[in-house]
C-alpha cells in the first residue's frame, strides 16, 4: 500500500513509521510525507530518511476546504491509498474525512474513548488515572471518535507530571503505530460497516 504521512511537528512518530517501513516484508511503503507548516521538524527529518516531503501552508488557502483540495491534489499525484495522521493539529473538512473513509488513521495519545482533544496527559494526572496510554483509530469526522484499531497502556507513576507521562506513552505510540499499520495495511484488519473488523489470525 502507498501511504502519505500527514504530520505539523517534530514527526517522531513520522519516522519510527518510515524506519519500519524499511523492513522488506512490511506491508506498507511510506511514499509522501506532507506538512501543514512549513516549519514542521519533521519535514527535514522525512527529507534526510529519503522521503519526498513538502509542506501545504493551511495559511495560503482561505477556507479548510480549499486547504483539503490542495491536500486531495497531492495524494492523488502521488497514487496514495492509505492516509496516516501523525501529530497532524488541522482540522480536516468532514467531506475529505468520508473521502478518505476506511483508508485513514490517527494517533492519539490516551485510551480513548477517554480524553479527547488536547492537553492529554495533563487530564490524565487531573482525573487521578492509574492508566493511560495511546490510541490507533480510524478516522471520522468526529473529532478523536473513530473506531479503534489498537491500544496500548503505560502505568501513571507517584511523582509523574505531564512531560514524564508523555515520554512514557510516546515509547509506546513508536510501537503501536508500525504494528496497527502493518495490521491494516496488509489486510488484518478494516472498516466495515463503522467497526473494526479482525481478520480470522489476527483475533
Ligand atoms: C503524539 O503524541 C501523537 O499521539 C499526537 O501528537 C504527538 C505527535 O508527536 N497526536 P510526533 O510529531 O509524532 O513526535
């Protein structure tokens, strides 16, 4: 499968994905990374793994749906099939969402269904969570609602604040991320019907 990574920051999620890429039965080959700000971090580090890289300035277009159009553009060019968010902070329309039905995931970093939105870590200390964690979903248009594809879950320790947190769910978001796009790329697991459907080996 040809996937575009769409990213706004440092991409490290970004990057553990292209170096599994790398591995000659992986499933899914990492052809376009795309920013929505031209200072993304990441576009440098994709750049230096030999990834094709641009940044789209959501600054340039006047409404999100243009923004979209541009993006839908560039995927198109590049023959894409698979779309994957990573620490992507745009809003996408909800008609480029259902476009991408089914063929574009995210990376949140909580168990989800709890603590949608921002500041993740910091809600979790607040509400005295014991557990937290990261979450793979598709994508829908409500915001951090989708089907979940695969969880993992870190301890919250005495004397954690949000970054000591953070740092221990990132570990394991570089883990699950490769793994819960291997799975979908190579046909273990889709979309159907709104739920994640688990092929026969991979209940
Ligand atoms: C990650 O924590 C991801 O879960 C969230 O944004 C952060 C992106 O980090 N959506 P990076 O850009 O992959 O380093």
């Amino acid at each position: 499968k040809r996937v575009a990574i769409l990213i706004s920051g440092r991409g490290s999620n970004m990057v553990s994905l292209i170096e599994a890429a790398r591995a000659p039965d992986y499933p899914a080959e990492i052809v376009l990374v795309l920013a929505n700000r031209p200072d993304a971090a990441g576009l440098t580090r994709a750049q230096a793994a030999g990834i094709p890289a641009r940044a789209i300035d959501h600054k340039g277009f006047a409404d999100r749906a243009s923004f979209d159009a541009a993006l839908q553009a560039e995927l198109e060019g590049a023959g894409i099939e698979l779309i994957v968010l990573a620490g992507f902070m745009r809003i996408l329309t909800d008609a480029f969402v259902e476009a991408w039905a089914g063929r574009m995931i995210n990376i949140h970093p909580s168990l989800l269904p709890l603590f949608k939105g921002t500041h993740t870590h910091a809600r979790a200390l607040e509400a005295g969570m014991r557990l937290h964690g990261c979450t793979v979903h598709y994508v829908v248009p409500e915001l951090d609602a989708g089907p979940i594809v695969a969880q993992a879950a870190v301890p919250v320790l005495p004397g954690d604040d949000a970054e000591t947190l953070a740092a221990r769910v990132i570990v394991q978001e570089h883990r699950l991320y490769p793994a819960a796009l291997a799975l979908i790329a190579g046909g273990g697991a889709a979309l159907d019907g709104g739920r994640v459907r688990l092929a026969e080996a991979e209940r």
